[in-house]
C-alpha cells in the first residue's frame, strides 16, 4: 500500500510533467525552482553533516554539558550564539546540530537560543543585511531581537525542563 505522502509526491511530478508538455508557464517555473532548490542543497548539506558527524565524534559530551548543559546559565545561552553564528546553511544545518547538541546533553532553552540566534544571526546574513540596510539597522536589529531570542528560549526551556518534557529522538 502507498502512503499518503508517496501519492502526493506523485501526483506533483506528473503535474510538473503535464506543465511542462502543455507548456504551462507557473508549472514549468515550479519545477525550475524545485530543481534549483535540490542543487543548493546538495551543495551545502552534505559538507554540512560531514562537519557534524566530525563535531559529534571529536567534542566530548562533557564539554557540552559544562557549556551548553542544564547548570550553564546565560552563559550556555551566549555560547549558543557564537557557535550559530559562522553556520551556513541556514535552518537545514541548524536543526540536525541542535540534535546532535541535544543529544550530548545541551539543554533545552540553550537549544532554542542555537535555532533562534542560527535564523537571526549567521554572519553571512549579517553582512547582506548591512550592505542593504545599513550597520546602524543590523546592529539595532540584533540588540532587540537576540536579547528577546535568548529570554524567550531560557523561559520556555525552564517551563518544559519543569514538566518533565522529552523530546522525540527517533528518527
């Protein structure tokens, strides 16, 4: 039996493939984009989970407990963000390194900081915003935002570490 997301992925090629015999301009135009998006991403990520797969077997657990653990305070917090911060990748990177972060024992608000600060605060985007906007704008822009990114994580880490809150590893 084929599930339900198999039939979708389908039924989306044939439409592409009907778009594209028929000549049908916003369908041909979807499958350029989907095949641009597919060659980005086969050029960023498995660069990426290399570095991962490197970063999980040459940093030990402990140093991630002591930094980025339970106990590590505002200071895991800040950690997060210096360690989001030269990532490329965006979100497709940031959350198996939050996975990986998770499982050698960082805690969870220190978890949402690393994906909040990883969306807010990556240098390359940085640089693109000022040549744009402006240094004053970025700069303004991540002293409202980060200090909100990092409050709100260490609350929400605080509520769900209170209710006993595991997230679902199984992959």
């Amino acid at each position: 039996m084929i599930s339900k997301k198999t039939w979708a992925i389908i039924v989306y090629v044939i439409l592409l493939c009907i778009s594209l015999i028929a000549g049908f301009k916003p369908g041909i135009q979807t499958g350029k984009n989907l095949v641009n998006f597919a060659y980005q991403m086969m050029r960023v990520l498995p660069f990426a989970f290399i570095l991962i797969g490197l970063f999980e077997v040459w940093v030990p657990r402990q140093t991630i407990e002591k930094h980025l653990g339970v106990g590590s305070g505002i200071k895991g917090h800040l950690w997060a963000v210096v360690l989001s911060a030269p990532m490329v990748g965006g979100l497709y990177v940031a959350f198996p390194m939050s996975y990986t972060l998770y499982r050698k024992g960082a805690s969870l608000g220190v978890i949402f900081t690393f994906l909040g600060a990883s969306s807010l605060c990556r240098i390359p985007m940085l640089i693109f915003e000022a040549s744009f906007l402006g240094i004053p704008f970025s700069l303004a822009r991540l002293a409202v935002s980060l200090p909100l990114v990092m409050v709100s994580s260490a609350i929400l880490g605080r509520i769900l570490q209170k209710r006993g809150y595991q997230p679902n590893m199984d992959l």
